[in-house]
C-alpha cells in the first residue's frame, strides 16, 4: 500500500509510516491510497461473524481494516495496537460503538462511549497507539500541532497525555467552545499538553496549524506534526465504524444502509465516503450541516465558498463553526478523476481567492450519482425543536450536532428507502446550555465527569499571529527539554 498527495500524485508515493507522523504533504497537499483496497463479500461475512464474537469484537474488526492500509507494520502489532486503543473500560460500551433504533428507518450510531464522550475519541485513541509505536520504534519524538472547534482538542490531548516522546500543542478559538468542553481541555495539567486560546475562531485556528506545517525547516527542526483530520490515520480509523455500523443494521451482505453525518471539515463523512468507494454497501451519505452551510451549498449548487473568519457564524453546534473544510479536497481529488493539477489550482488558489464553481463542470452531477451524496443544513431553532421532541416523544437525548444529522436524514428521507444511521457527534453533556433550553433541565453528568468543572486551567492566550505561536512552541519545547534533562 503506497499513499500519494492530492496535489502530486508523480511524487514518490509514501508509505503509511512515512506519512503518520506527518500530516500534510510536502506540496500542501493531502494523502490518499494510491488505490482505495477492495472490500469483498467474504471479508464482510468474516467480519459479521467477527464482530459478533464477543471475545473479539471491535478490535479485531480494526486490526483487519488496518492491515488492509498498512503494509509496513507486522500484523500482529496492529492486532496489539487496536486491542489497546478499543477496550473497556476506555470505552463505556463494549460494542464500542453500539447502534440504537431511533425511529421509522432512522439509527444511531453511537461514537461517543471514549474517555472525553465525542467522536474524535475513536480515531485519536488509535491515533496515540500508532504515534507512540512507531516513535518509539525510531527512537524520535514528536510535537503535535492541531486545532480544534470543540472536541478535537480534548481527545488528542487525552489520547496523548502521558506518553513518551509526544508533546501537544492545541489551539483553541477562544470562548468559542463550550464551558464542558473548555473545561475537558484545560482542566489537563500533564507536562506534555500545551492549550493556546486563540483571538480568533476555528477557521484562523487551523489556518496557523497549516502555516506552520508548511514552514519546511520549522517543521522539520521542531518535528511537527498533526492530529487534525488531515492526518490519513484519523480517516483509516473512521473507515472501521462504517463497517461495523452497517453490519449491525445489516442481516445480509446485499442489504444497503445510509450515512446521515454532521460534519464542518468534511473529514467523518469523507471516511464514509472511502468505505463506500472500498465498496462497503452504503446507499447515501448525507452531509449535514448547520448554519455555517458551505458544504451544503456545494452539494446543492456546485459552488465551494468559503466564508472569512468574521462571516463564521457562531453557533449552538460549534464544532461545525467551520467555513473551510480541509478534508474536502480529498473528496474533490476523486470526483475530478484524481486530477492533481485542477486539485493543486483549486486549493492551492482558487480557495484563497474565496473559492470555486463546479457548477458547470460535467463531473459535479456525480457527486449526487456516482458517489451518492446528498445535503441538508439546520438552525438552532430546528435543533432545539429536534433534542425536544426526541426527548419527549422518544425518550431519547441527543446532543446539538447530533441533532443536525436527524434534521438531515428527516429531511431527505423520501430520497432515501435503505436505513439511515445518524452518526452521533458528542453526549449532550458537552452542550449544557442548548439542552437546557430544549428539555428544561440539565443534562445528566456521567459518573466518569464527575467534578471536571472545578478542576484548574492551564491555558495560555495568544494573538492570531504565526509568529507568536512558532515562538510559543519553540519556548515551551526549550523549558520541557530543560526540564527532562
């Protein structure tokens, strides 16, 4: 298996230890399989089997997804790695990732059983297990950049704390996250977690993260590298929970099922998007989004937009205040035929001038055919209006994100006739004050959160400046140096 850029595919092609660690491409770009592994029928009739073998379970499923990805790390390692990243008690529910029946032909896909009770807990869990295998292995170490509109940040730095050779630097739009997840992050004090509130919002959080991975002796000096979901390994490890989610709602390998995904940067529902490529029998993948639409607007007209820092509009779903959705071009990358150089003038220009048409182009009228996609948006009237009546009617609590995606797979259910699994974002503990304003009470706290809000911060402000968080890093690298010696 060799990986290539979105932006140069006559580069030398990388292998998957080559490219962990590092993020981005050299060219700006993003990787990719060079060609996407074939699930088959007999691989989907082991792993239903497989996943039903409560002595192997999930797990096991992710180690026979990953060796179909990696080639340079023995079999029984990631059989090892997998075992250590998805168990119980780190994960609340020993499915992992159970589904549950909400209504008609809507599921839930349950990704927040992980220690910090979002999504980003089923990657970057696997995530920490590779970067600490494979530096170890290298004898190197690591300095994580990323950025996070909301749950991002506390599941990096809970699936990196404490580990050997591996600091995280984690920018934060400030007072931009909620006070349950401000608290997740900042409430850490290990050694190696470094929280930086940013003057500014998402957009400008993860505009640094690629300015300074594009800093070539930057990065190479301060070994940066990335957990955002321009990191391929996020995306692997998101590819697992397609397959497991369609098994369990699945009597038979012909049977098709539908993704409705809340998603801001294009990265969980771009997973979807390579399972079903894989040839995974997904049906439809059904973007959604909230008011800052810009994916929506894509997949409805063709126009790619992106809005500026002071049009991001601040919402009740905030880890989807995003108006620039870096795993897009990915997505992009396929639907033009793999063609880097339209790809490299699109994001490497087009984008920053404010964005693109495809209108016209003949290869937009695939994104709905050929790759099955569909879209909707929602405001916060429609969520409070959806955790309400789920709550009331369903006896079922969901948080905001979670209920864009039921808003979405509602709204185009009579395009769709195979069942949709909502793809649930975080526990609504994390967004207290719209569940509050939706039921009338506080959400419940889970045991394993008891008493995280009196906890200290460790937080340092900056300004949006390159520069300023480039001397922050190299500083804190110094006095962490300093002090291990």
């Amino acid at each position: 298996m060799e990986y290539i850029s979105t932006r140069n595919p006559q580069q030398t092609p990388a292998k998957f230890t080559d490219i962990l660690l590092g993020g981005l491409a050299p060219d700006g770009g993003l990787y990719l399989p060079a060609e996407y592994p074939s699930i088959t029928n007999d691989m989907l009739t082991r792993w239903r089997a497989l996943l039903a073998d409560e002595s192997r379970g999930y797990p096991a499923l992710v180690a026979e997804v990953l060796a179909l990805f990696i080639d340079d790390i023995p079999a029984e390692e990631l059989d090892a790695i997998a075992h250590r990243a998805y168990n119980t008690p780190k994960f609340a529910h020993p499915d992992i990732v159970p589904v549950t029946h909400l209504e008609d032909n809507i599921y839930i896909g349950h990704l927040s059983e992980g220690p910090t009770a979002a999504f980003k807990d089923m990657a970057m869990q696997l995530l920490g297990e590779l970067f600490e295998y494979e530096l170890g292995r290298r004898g190197e170490t690591l300095n994580i950049l990323g950025a996070t509109s909301g749950d991002t940040g506390s599941s990096a730095e809970y699936a990196m704390r404490g580990r050997q050779g591996i600091r995280v630097f984690m920018l934060t739009p400030a007072g931009r996250m909620t006070p349950f997840q401000q608290a997740q992050m900042f409430g850490l004090d290990d050694p190696n977690i470094f929280n930086i509130a940013l003057d500014g919002v998402f957009d400008d959080c993860q505009d640094i993260v690629k300015a300074v991975s594009a800093d070539a002796e930057f990065k190479a000096t301060h070994k940066i590298g990335a957990v955002n979901s321009i990191n391929w390994a996020r995306l692997m490890a998101q590819i697992v929970y397609y397959i497991s989610c369609w098994i369990r709602v699945t009597d038979s390998n012909d049977q098709q099922v539908s993704f409705s995904v809340p998603t801001g940067n294009f990265g969980d529902i771009c997973a979807g998007h390579i399972a079903r490529q894989m040839g995974l029998p997904i049906d439809r993948l059904i973007v959604a989004t909230n008011e800052n639409d810009v994916l929506d607007e894509f997949f409805r007209t063709g126009d790619y937009r992106v809005r500026s820092s002071a049009d991001t509009y601040e919402t009740s779903s905030p880890s989807m205040d995003i108006s620039r959705a870096s795993n897009f071009e990915r997505f992009i990358f396929d639907l033009l035929g793999r063609d880097a150089e339209r790809v490299n003038e699109l994001f490497g220009t087009k984008v920053k001038e404010g964005g693109f048409s495809l209108s016209d182009d003949p290869a937009f009228p695939e994104a709905a055919g050929t790759y099955g996609f569909l879209s909707a948006s929602s405001t916060h009237a429609d969520r409070v209006s959806i955790i309400s009546d789920a709550h009331s009617r369903l006896d079922t609590l969901i948080d905001p994100h979670t209920a864009d995606g039921v808003k979405a797979a509602r709204e185009v259910s009579d395009q769709v006739h195979t069942p949709i699994v909502v793809l649930e974002t975080a526990l609504p503990v994390k967004f207290a004050d719209t569940i509050r304003e939706a039921i009338g009470q506080e959400p419940e706290i889970p045991a394993r959160f008891a008493g995280i809000m009196e906890a200290d911060r460790h937080v340092t402000d900056l300004p949006n400046d390159v520069a300023e968080v480039q001397r922050f890093i190299e500083e804190s690298i110094a006095q962490t140096e300093e002090i291990e010696h």
